[in-house]
C-alpha cells in the first residue's frame, strides 16, 4: 500500500540529505510495496542523473575570450553609432526630461487661469425685475382693468397711458 | 574576463549540453555583464553579481529556446537503457558511480529533463545535483527562499513521474523480451 509518508520524505530534500534512520524506514516499507519501490528507485535514479548532470561542465575554449572580446566591441561600436545617428533626437529627449515638470505647470496655470476667465465674465441678460421703468410701466397700462390684454384697442391704450401719466404729474406737483 | 569565464561556464553547462550552445550563453552572459556594469553597486562580491547574471540571463535563454517542454520521453538509446539497468541492479544513494559512463548518464538526464520547464530543471541540477545550498541558490536565481524550496519540491516530484514512467515502460519491454 502506498505511503504518502514515504513519498514526501523522498520529495521534500534531495536524498543525499536523508539520515540513516529514514533510509532504514524506507527500506523496510519498500519491501512489502511495490509502489513505494517503484517511487524510491525512480527518486533514486533520477538524483544519480542529476548529480552526473550536474558534474558535466565545459571549460572555456582557447578562442573564447577572443571571440567574446570582439563580441564586446562590436556591441560598444554599436553603442556609439546609436548614440551618433540620432543626437537630436537625444538632444530633445534630454531637454524634456530637464523641463517637463516646468512645462507641466505653466500649462496648468494657463487652464486655470483661462477656466477662471470664462466663469466669472460671463454677460449678464437684463431682467424684467432689473429695469424698474420699463416694467412699472408696462405693469401699469394692462393691470388697469379686467379687459383681457388682447382685447385693448390702439386707443384705449393711449388713453390708459396718458391718463396715468397725468395723475402721476398732479401727484408730484402736491 | 579571464578570471569569470570558469563561473559562466561552470553556471552555462548546467543549463545547456552542448559545447557551441555553453560558448553563446557565456558571451551572451559577458555582453550583459559590460552593458549593466554600471549597475553593479559594489555591495557583495564580483563574482557573486556575475554568478547571478548568468543565471538569469541562461534561464531566459532556455525559456526563450524551448517554450513548451517535451511530454514524455519516447524511447531510450540502447546505451542509456543499459545504464539505467546497472543503476536498479544495486540501488543504493550512498554508491555513485561518478566514473561510470557518466557522459551516457548525463544525456539520460538531460532527456528526462527536457520534460520538466526551465525553472524545474535549475531547482533540480542547482540543488539536487551540484548540492547548493538553498540560500545560494535564491542569491543566484533573486527567488525567495521558499520559492527555490516550493520549486524544488515540485520539480522533484515531476522529475520522479517522468521516471517512475521510463522504468515501467523499460521493465515492461524488458518481460515482453523475456518471453
């Protein structure tokens, strides 16, 4: 029968690190499951293999440096023909960088500035209650009676009109 | 250059099994190293900052080679088969045999391998093979530590499947021949 303690003893460390206790617990129970055997040799092959994996190393050739050198170079002449072929590209990019905080600021002034421009000289419409004159006047010639205001004639009106005016004058002269 | 190039290849040949595939990652590995030495802020040593660069740098190299990993490994050189049988004929952790066919053993491995992804196979060759130790592999990798544990685990058990896989296919072939 499969026991996950034994499997997660053989997963959790590389078995180079398991005491001899473990090996002995694992051992005995492999003998009686052959799944567990199964696990165990395939863990134990597989830590072989790395350990062989792991020793295979390459020692750098006599023409490494040589090549890897003119790699280098190459790579620096690269570099500066970049840097070369596009200096005002740079040349800007660098400005940018320097002045961008500045421009920034100078273009949120000038939006405030002009947002509070436009809400505070905004022209203001001149209304009836504004102009005492004109609408008293207006108000005087059609609250005169209870005729409906289309129903006035051309003289009636002047009438109206002239008639207040009048007791308006002998008002001021007493 | 001269007094790095043993590290990047000792790092390189971890990752990679060939001589020409071990000489571009190094100079891939150096061209990094001279474009991000401005970088090096003199904390630590040297050689550990160049141990890290051709960590890194391998590791995306192997991402980038090989973007899927393959799903099993279909068939097995005769050679290879033969190791692996020596092996089980005396299974025991302390007994190495380093001397053994050991260029046989180290394409076996790098076909088993080859199923698992890249971060699977640094955790295993780092810590189960070469035996480094986890805070050494976290400065080299930049994981946390309990990544590089977490990694490891996982690896090893995917690396026992694809093995527990090949050995029952090879006993199975091998009781088939029998008969």
């Amino acid at each position: 029968m499969r026991d996950d303690h034994i499997i997660r003893l053989i997963e959790e460390r590389p078995l180079s690190d398991l005491s001899s206790t473990e090996i002995e617990r694992i051992n005995s129970h492999t003998a009686q499951c052959a799944e567990c055997l199964l696990a165990f040799e395939a863990a134990t092959v597989s830590y072989w293999l790395l350990r062989e994996r792991a020793s295979a190393t390459f020692e750098p050739s006599p023409f490494f440096h040589a090549r890897a050198m003119a790699a280098i170079r190459e790579r620096g002449r690269e570099g500066a023909r970049d840097r070369s072929s596009a200096p005002e590209a740079f040349g800007f990019w660098k400005m940018w960088q320097a002045a961008r905080i500045l421009i920034a600021s100078m273009a949120a002034a000038v939006v405030t500035l002009s947002l509070l421009t436009i809400l505070s000289g905004q022209p203001q419409t001149p209304s009836r209650d504004n102009n005492p004159v004109l609408s008293s006047s207006v108000d005087v010639v059609f609250e005169d009676d209870n005729l409906a205001n289309d129903d006035l004639t051309y003289s009636q009106v002047f009438t109206s009109l002239y008639s207040q005016e009048a007791e308006g004058a002998d008002g001021n002269r007493q | 250059m001269r007094r790095y190039s043993r590290r990047v290849f000792q790092v390189a040949s971890r990752f990679f099994r060939q001589r020409s595939d071990v000489e571009d990652a190094a100079q891939e590995v150096f061209l990094r190293a001279y474009t991000r030495l401005a970088d090096y802020e003199g904390r630590g040593s040297l050689e550990g900052w160049m141990t890290r660069i051709a960590t890194t740098t391998c590791l995306n190299l192997l991402r980038d080679s090989k973007r899927r990993p393959e799903a099993t490994i279909t068939g097995l050189p005769e050679e290879e088969g033969e190791w692996l049988e020596n092996q089980l004929a005396d299974l025991s952790i302390e007994r190495h045999r380093a001397s053994e066919n050991s260029l046989v053993a180290a394409d076996l491995a790098d076909r088993v391998l080859a199923t698992l992804s890249p971060d699977d196979r640094l955790a295993l060759i780092l810590i189960d093979g070469a035996g480094t130790p986890i805070k050494e592999v976290a400065e080299m990798t930049g994981w946390s530590e309990s990544k590089v544990k977490t990694q490891a685990f996982r690896a090893r058990r995917r690396m026992r499947e694809a093995m527990e896989k090949l050995l029952t296919r090879r006993k199975e072939s091998k009781s088939e021949e029998e008969r």
